[in-house]
C-alpha cells in the first residue's frame, strides 16, 4: 500500500473537524491554520548541509504548507530526533538559523522535545526534525474544491529544487557561483505573501513539494475532476534552461519536486487580479486515467510516466 492509501485506510476514520478528511496540506479550526512536516537525512536533504540551513529548509518547507491556505504565519513547535555525538556549535548553528527565520516570517517557538537515537547505532543514525507551524487563515481555502472551467496557475516557476538537488549531489557541476538552484534546494522559500495575495480568487490550492504533476493530481482526485496542463504555459527560468545540455529540463519542472510554489485553480475572470502567476492549464470534466495530462504545443499528449515523489 501507498503511502496516501494507508493514511485513508488507517487514519482517515480517526480524524475530525478541521482535518478536511487528511486531504490537505493544513489542518485548520475555524481561523487557525496548522500544519506539522518531519525531514530526515539522506531522504529530505543530504546530510551536509550545515545546521543553519538545515533549520531554514525545516521552517521553509512547513511554511509552504501555510502558504497554501494563505495563511500569516504565527508560531511553530519543534521535534528533534538525533544521532548522538551532536555538539553544541550544532545546536548554536541551528537555533540562528531559526532565528533568521523567525525575524522574516514573524514567528516564534512555542515547545517542541528533543531525543536521541540509541548508541548502538552511533553517528550512522539518521537526523529526523520535525516543525508543526501555527497561523491564521481566514479564506476556506481546500484540495478538494477546484471546478470545471477553472484556470490552472502557479505561483512561480518549477524544476530549481530538482536542479539543486542534481548539484548538491555532484550528480552535475555547478555553473555558477553562488548558484540560484543550489540555494533553492537548500534553503526554499515559502510563498507566504502569494499566499495572502492569491487567497480572496482561488478555489483549491497546494503547495509543490512532490512534483508539478503528482501536485496538480493531488487538487484533480481530491476534487473530481481532470486537469490538462499545456506545455508550452509552463515557464522555464533561464537559470535551469543553462543546464539542458545535461538534465532533462522538461522532466524538472513536470516531476522534479522540492519547488514549493503554489499551484491552484482560479475562475477565469479572477486571473485579471493575480499578479506574477503563471497560467498553465485548465480544470475539466472527470474523464479519463490520468487525472492530469500534459499536452504539448500540438496537442499531443506528452504526461510523464514518473509524475513526482512517491510516497511509500
Ligand atoms: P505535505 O507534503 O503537504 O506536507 P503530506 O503528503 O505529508 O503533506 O500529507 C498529506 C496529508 O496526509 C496531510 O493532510 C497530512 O496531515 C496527512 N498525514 C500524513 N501523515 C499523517 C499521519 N501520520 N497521521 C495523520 N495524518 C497524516
Ligand atoms: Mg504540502
């Protein structure tokens, strides 16, 4: 069984008010927004990263999930798993990366508990770290609630978090220095303020954590319908069009995941009020297997076998 599958089997039937069935990216009672997000070496980032940006991914990727009900952010707790031997210039690094993320998101901690792998595993443990963000939302904003005729849109461009992967495991050599790729994958931005701007038009929004595909298929089953993206909407920033020589560009931002930007659907008269978004596809009738396709400027059909991350 699946990941999502188990969650419906096994949890669904234990969830109440405000869970929205375990189908949304937050949970939220009445004005209150929550949503908790775990990472873990060597599956969520590398292992050498340094402990400031590590606390910058943990915050910047429970934040994503604020941004998708267009959330202000509030507080946060926090649940650290670690292999012993962590030292106090880790914990020192850390905590001013919290910092600097609290001072741009105008948050604070509010607990959290702190525990440690067992000796026997030593250094080869893993680092689990865990975020539950707070905040408030005032726009019902679901997975479920797109509707036929809707405009597809997101709120950024895809494929950097799948680049800066490929660099940050020297699967690629890097171009640039600085590299804009690099720094995306380490330490994402949440779209907070998109959020709250695109909060008042939409009508059913997540953030893009697994894949622009496997994503925008997450808003399609949730709300019944099909959603057909076009290939030639779908903007390629020129940073990753830089390394088409060596990865497949197009495979990044249709499957490449890590981008957290928002993708949602909107009526068509609400775009004239959305600013730096893109358009790039369109919400239609339940049809057919997929649930999203990708048609090229022809309109041929080129969706991607391998749609984003899956959970398992
Ligand atoms: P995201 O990638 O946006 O953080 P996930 O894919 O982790 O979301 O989770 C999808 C949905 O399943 C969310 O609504 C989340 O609350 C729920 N979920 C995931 N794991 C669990 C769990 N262990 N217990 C209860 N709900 C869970
Ligand atoms: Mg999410």
């Amino acid at each position: 069984m699946q990941e999502f599958h188990r969650i419906h089997t096994f949890f669904k039937p234990l969830c109440g008010t405000g869970a929205y069935d375990l189908c949304d990216d937050t949970a939220c009672l009445g004005d209150f927004a929550h949503s908790t997000d775990t990472i873990v070496s060597g599956v969520h980032f590398i292992g050498h990263e340094s402990p400031y940006q590590l606390a910058q991914k943990l915050l910047g990727t429970s934040l994503s999930d604020l941004a998708s009900v267009g959330a202000t952010p509030l507080t946060y707790s926090l649940n650290l798993t670690l292999p012993k031997g962590i030292d106090d210039c880790w914990f020192e690094s850390f905590s001013k990366g919290l910092q600097y993320m609290q001072d741009t998101y105008g948050i604070y901690l509010l607990g959290g508990d702190t525990t440690h792998f067992s000796s026997i595993l030593g250094e080869n443990a893993p680092m689990v770290l865990s975020a539950t963000v707070f905040g408030t939302a005032p726009y019902d904003i679901h997975r479920n609630t797109a509707q036929v005729g809707d405009a597809v849109c997101i709120s950024g461009k895809t494929g950097l978090g799948y680049v800066g992967l490929q660099l940050a495991l020297g699967a690629v050599a890097c171009l640039h220095t600085p590299s804009i790729p690099l720094e995306h994958y380490y330490t994402p931005i949440p779209h907070i303020a998109m959020g709250k701007h695109i909060a008042p038009y939409v009508h059913a929004c997540c953030d893009v954590s697994d894949g622009l595909v496997a994503d925008v298929g997450h808003i399609a089953t949730a709300s019944h319908v099909d959603i057909v993206l076009y290939m030639p909407h779908i903007p390629i920033c020129e940073t990753i069009a830089e390394y088409s020589h060596v990865l497949d560009i197009q495979h990044a931002v249709l499957s490449g995941g890590d981008d957290y930007v928002l993708a949602f659907t909107v009526p068509e008269n609400a775009i004239s009020h959305l600013e730096s978004c893109y358009r790039i596809g369109t919400v239609v009738q339940k049809s057919c297997d997929p649930t999203v396709r990708v048609l090229d400027e022809s309109g041929r059909d080129i969706t991607p076998k391998y749609t984003g991350y899956v959970h398992t």
